[in-house]
C-alpha cells in the first residue's frame, strides 16, 4: 500500500467561509445553520492519534508538512483552534473521550492502573443502543480491552503482534491498525473486502449505520517511523511518525472513498495529548501539563451538512461525546462534563469559553511526588502544585513566566473553580487486573504502574515535579544508557538518583533489574533489602524482591515475601504469577500450578503465564498438557520464542520428531541467538537447519 496519501478530491464541493484568526477564536456560523441531528444516522469515524502536538499539524500553523489528510479535512470542514486534553496520558484521556467525562467523574486516573466502570455509559454503548454498528481497533496495549474501553464494541481489535520473542508486544503500525478497521467498515456496509463495490441492488445493503474508532500509536516515543519518514525525518523521528500517520490515514479514506462510504459519513480526528519535546525539562510527556501535551488538533468532517469554518469556543475532549452525538440525532447521557460544540457553530449559543479541569497525577501514584492539577479559564491557567503557576495564556502561550507570585489575586477565581470540580471527584474506578505480562508491556511502553490510592500526607516545595524534573531525566538516561551496551554508566546513574532520593522506589527497581542481569543477584537483594528496610517500599518493590531472591536461589525468602503480598491482595495477579514461579523451582508443582491457574481465571490471554505453566509442565513429563498450555500461549502471542523451543521439546517427547525441528527452527527463526533450540536441532541431526 502506498503511504503517500492520495485524498485528493475527496472533500470538494462544501462551501468555504473566511476563517478569522486563531486568537480570536471567532467564526461567523455557515450559510445553512447546523442543526441539531443534521447528520442523522450517518456513519460514525472516530480518530484518533496518540501524542499529536497541534503545532505539528498544518492547519495549526505548522511550516513542515507533515498533514496534508487532515490539513484538507481541517480546510473542508470544522476545526477547533483551541482544544484542551485532560490527561497528558492515553488510558485516562481516551477515558475521557469515550465518556463526555472528566478523569474525576470516570475514576480512570493513570495507566494501567485503573480500568473503567463498566456501568458507565460510552459512546460506543450509546451508539451501539441506537442501532449502531460498533468496532474499536486500537494501536497500542495501554488501550488494551482489560482497561475498560472495550464497553459498547460489538468488536474490539486489541490484538498486537510481537516483533521478537519476547513478552514486549505492546504496538502495532497505522497500517496495522487501520487495514481490518477499513475490512471491518466493508463487512459492516455489506461490502465484500475483494471488491469493495456497491451492489447494484440497493436492498442487499444494509442500511445499519457503523461507529469505528481507529487509536493510531505511531507519534509515541520511541519514534521509529517506517521508510521513506525514517531517511526523510532521519534528524525529526518525531515528526516522520506523525507524516507516516497522516499517511497512512490518507490511504485508509481513499480506500472508503472509493466504496462510496464516505458519503454519509462523519469523520472526526484528534488527538489523547501531546508530547513535550524537551520543554520545560520534560522530554515526552505524563509528568507537565504544560500545553505542550494538553492542547491537541480536533477537526470534523463531513460531506455535505458540516461547512468550513472554526469552532467559536474552547473545545475540550469531553466535548467529542456529545457533539457526535448531537449531530446524528442520539441523545447524550445526562451530567455530562463535556457538552456539544454544534450550537455554537450554528450560532445558536453566544460563544462562552467553558473551563476546563486537567491533571497529571502518574508522578503522584508511581513516585509520591506532589498531585498536579489545574484549570483554564478564557486565557487564564492555573497549575495547583506546592509551588503553585498562572499563566496569561494570551501574552505567554509558551508559558514560559508564572504570574502567580506577582498576581496571586488573578488565581483566585480559578482556585475557586477548581474546589469546586474538585469537590465532585467520584470514587477511583476500579483496579485493573495485571498479570506479569501485562505489566511487562506497560513497562516496555515507559509506562510504570503504581498503587490506585496512596494514604493521604502533605506535599511540599520538595515534593514538587519541578524541582524533580532532574530525576524523571536521570531515570531515562539511565534506561538509554542501558539499551546501548553501557550498563555501569547506567547503574551508576541510578545510584546517584537513589542517594538524592531515598523514596524513590522506581529506582531501587531498575537498579536491582540492571544489577540481577549483569550477574550480581545478592547486590541485587541487597538493593531492595535496604529500600523495604527504610520504609520506602510499596507492592511493586517488594514484588520484586519476591522474583529477584529467586533469582538469587533464596526460595523461602522469595515464597515467603510473595505470599504476604498475595494474602495482601489476592487480586495482585502479578504477585501470583510470579509466587507460582517461585513454588515450580521450590518443586512444588501442585501449588504452582494452582497459581498459575489463579492468573490464567482472571487473566485468559496472559501468554507468560501460559508458557509458565507449561514450563511447568515440562518439568513434569505431562507432554500432552505441556503442548496445550505452550499452544495456548502461541495462539495469544506466536513470537514467544521460549515457548517454540518448549513446545518442540513436548512434541520430542511424543515422537512427532518433525513438529519439535518446525518448532526448534521457529524459535531460531524469533531469535538467532536462542542457544537451547540451536542445540536441540544438533541433537537429532538437523543442525544444517539451525543455520536457517
């Protein structure tokens, strides 16, 4: 598929008005207003893309390039030149999206930690309840369907392929994402995926609309854009992922274009949050709430019923629920945060810029450091921190020099909205189930899963993000040095970090991490031994120290630490996947498998827990239950190489010589320097296919 978008043509013939300039966020409203349910019944297409800067997109003044897909969409149809994120994080925001909710209202705080109340209702199951057809297909493992978005998805496309034989399976390219998206709008139109042509009898259409949401990962660090983004952008990687996206978008409307669907169709694009780019000592994003990473694209299109023009008003995501669904004529939930955009467009409200709340509350969570939350009203941003900022946004955009020591009376009435949001805040959602696969491709994404709730205490100046920024930096310059080779320079750096912040539990975990696979597991002990001593241990330090004194041969210890976090917390599936290791080299086979069964209840797509039991299996000399538990696992993830190379030793067992070289020559095929399949090949003579 060519990656060089070819939308041309597809937005002509709407009427364009004259745009007034961003600052003034004014329009005057389309020749024919846009009424309430102007698009009734039409097709629903939701977009979309992960870490998007708005000043990376064309139609928001961006120099490079990089959008002609939605630069045309902007042009041809409605754009908001302001539109505010809630959470500079991917499960939260689209929490958001998906509910007209703020993080408060839905629970969803951070990743991987929470999922959302299935009782709450999403656009998804308000679409699906209006006789919808509903599909999701998402680019990433934080938007996985165990975090609650799956809700109203007649079909949610979570599936992620892994690219090695390890556990970190955790994103999928644009054209991943997007190729079953565009089959599934086919099949859902009655379209045949071979010839996406309209029948020629009417009646063999189905007139079911579709709502399809497409989560496209690719501007996400790292940023490994595909050729020709990767030579072309070789010096701006961010800015060839986002060229790449834009793409591949291209394509995908050309290919619905071309089966007649984008005629009744509405197409909206955005975008979770941004990315800071090494602004304000931030180098991607989660920590700040500057506007770097708060304020996104928001663009609709439609063929007809949407004229050009801007959206008069502040938009904030929590408005993308209602407007959609103010447009195709189905009612929204009641208590909504968001409201619909569409009357301020038709002229039908007096513009008012509504405030909007944010938060970035992963610091908080993962490392104790001070809560951030905020608000913006008009051009006025208050950031509510031990050290606290308010930004003019209309002389500072860049928010560059806070006012709020010189002004602090301005922050009053934005303090006063914020208690009062504030004062609304429902219950945390509930916990998301993890197992150790899960938290492995979370960490893989960069993203570190803390506690739901933390007891309450007071921040001060020192517990502020600013003046820990150094920290978030030293942590991932001790990671980039790992990843290049230098694993002393790496494990130094963490030192360092440990010794300035002794609370600092993440850091107590990558050291001990990095110190265990350089071949020092009692250094490793020792490590976290000293952060549970001091008192600044939680259950991911101490589940570590569960799995790092296996690791070190000291099984009692290892059994007895993960069995009190388990009685702790019996839903801690990563503690029960990890114990049941503990108990299968303590030759405990009954109770390993006990455990893992436990995650495998809960957890059904766990692939490391399914290779785990049949390792465990293995061990056992039960073949036949080794080869279903590996199958199962490959079924979940087919690159886990370590599972091949079992599955080969369990059909060699059996007699089925050539099922165990297919599956030995496979896992070589995963990973070239796998040594345990390469032997086993030149055990039974077929060592010139171990060079294959």
């Amino acid at each position: 598929m060519s990656r060089r978008s070819t939308f041309i043509g597809l937005l002509a013939g709407i009427v364009a008005i004259a745009m007034t300039p961003i600052a003034c966020s004014r329009t005057a409203p389309s020749t024919q207003p846009l009424g309430a349910g102007a698009l009734r019944g039409a097709n629903v297409i939701l977009i979309t893309i992960d870490t998007l800067r708005a000043d990376h997109v064309g139609a928001y003044g961006s120099p490079l390039g990089l959008t002609p897909t939605l630069d045309r969409l902007a042009k041809e149809g409605l754009r908001a030149p302001t539109m505010y994120a809630h959470v500079p994080l991917t499960l939260p925001s689209h929490a958001d999206i998906m509910t007209g909710a703020y993080p408060f209202t839905t629970g969803v705080r951070d990743n991987g930690s929470f999922s959302l109340d299935p009782a709450r209702a999403t656009l998804a199951a308000v679409l699906k309840g209006a006789g919808y057809r509903t599909g999701a297909f998402v680019g990433a493992f934080v938007l996985d369907a165990r975090f609650g978005l799956n809700h109203g998805f007649d079909v949610y496309d979570d599936r992620m392929v892994a690219a090695g034989g390890g556990l970190e399976v955790v994103q999928r390219t644009a054209e991943q994402v997007l190729s079953p998206a565009a089959d599934w709008i086919l099949n859902s139109a009655g379209l045949s995926t071979l010839n996406p042509q309209p029948s020629t009898n009417p009646s063999s259409l189905t007139p079911q609309p579709f709502f399809c949401w497409v989560h496209l990962y690719d501007p996400h660090e790292p940023y490994t854009p595909p050729e020709p983004y990767r030579s072309r952008f070789a010096g701006d990687p961010y800015s060839g992922e986002i060229a790449y996206a834009d793409a591949a978008v291209g394509a995908f409307l050309d290919r619905l274009k071309a089966a007649s669907l984008l005629d009744r169709t509405l197409v909206v694009a955005t975008s979770d949050h941004g990315e800071s780019l090494g602004e304000h000592g931030e180098r991607t994003h989660g920590l700040f709430a500057y506007n770097a990473t708060l304020r996104v694209p928001f663009v609709m299109w439609a063929p007809s019923s949407i004229r050009a023009g801007l959206v008069p008003v502040t938009a904030r995501l929590v408005d993308v629920m209602p407007t959609i669904l103010d447009l195709v004529g189905v009612k929204a939930p009641a208590n909504l945060d968001g409201a619909s955009l569409r009357p301020y467009v038709s002229g039908e409200q007096s513009p008012v810029n509504p405030s909007s709340y944010f938060e970035a509350l992963n610091a908080n969570l993962t490392r104790n450091w001070a809560p951030l939350k905020g608000v913006v009203v008009d051009h006025m941003k208050l950031i509510d921190l031990p050290i606290p900022e308010l930004y003019d946004l209309s002389t500072d955009p860049g928010e560059m020099t806070s006012i709020y020591g010189a002004h602090p009376e301005r922050a009053r009435p934005l303090e006063s909205v914020l208690d009062r949001l504030a004062s609304r805040a429902a219950p945390a959602a509930p916990a998301a189930s993890l197992d150790a696969d899960a938290e492995a491709r979370l960490r893989s994404l960069g993203y570190v899963v803390g506690p739901s709730n933390r007891p309450a205490r007071t921040y001060t100046a020192a517990d502020d993000p600013k003046r820990l920024v150094h920290l978030n930096t030293a942590l991932d310059d001790a990671m980039t040095l790992w990843t290049r080779g230098n694993a002393g320079a790496a494990i130094e750096t963490l030192r360092q970090v440990v010794k300035e912040r002794p609370d600092l539990t993440i850091a107590y975990d990558r050291l001990a991490f990095m110190l265990g696979a350089t071949g020092h597991p009692d250094e490793a002990v020792n490590v976290l031994d000293e952060a549970a001593r001091a008192g600044h241990a939680d259950s991911a330090l101490l589940r570590s120290l569960g799995s790092t004194l296996r690791d070190a041969g000291q099984l009692e210890r290892s059994a007895s630490v993960l069995e009190a976090l388990v009685a702790q917390d019996p839903k801690d599936l990563q503690s029960v996947d990890s114990l049941g290791q503990t108990y299968a080299r303590m030759r405990r086979p009954r109770d390993a498998e006990a455990a893992f069964r436990r995650v495998l209840a809960t957890s059904p797509n766990a692939a490391a827990t399914w290779n785990n039991l049949g390792v465990l299996y293995l061990t056992e000399n039960r073949s036949a239950q080794a080869v279903d538990a590996l199958q199962h696992a490959l079924a979940i993830n087919p690159a886990l190489a370590g599972a091949h190379n079992g599955l080969g030793v369990a059909y060699m067992r059996q007699g089925d010589v050539k099922k165990a070289v297919d599956e030995w020559r496979e896992a070589l095929r995963i990973r070239p320097d796998y040594e345990d399949p390469r032997a086993n090949l030149e055990r039974v003579g077929a060592g010139r296919g171990a060079k294959n």
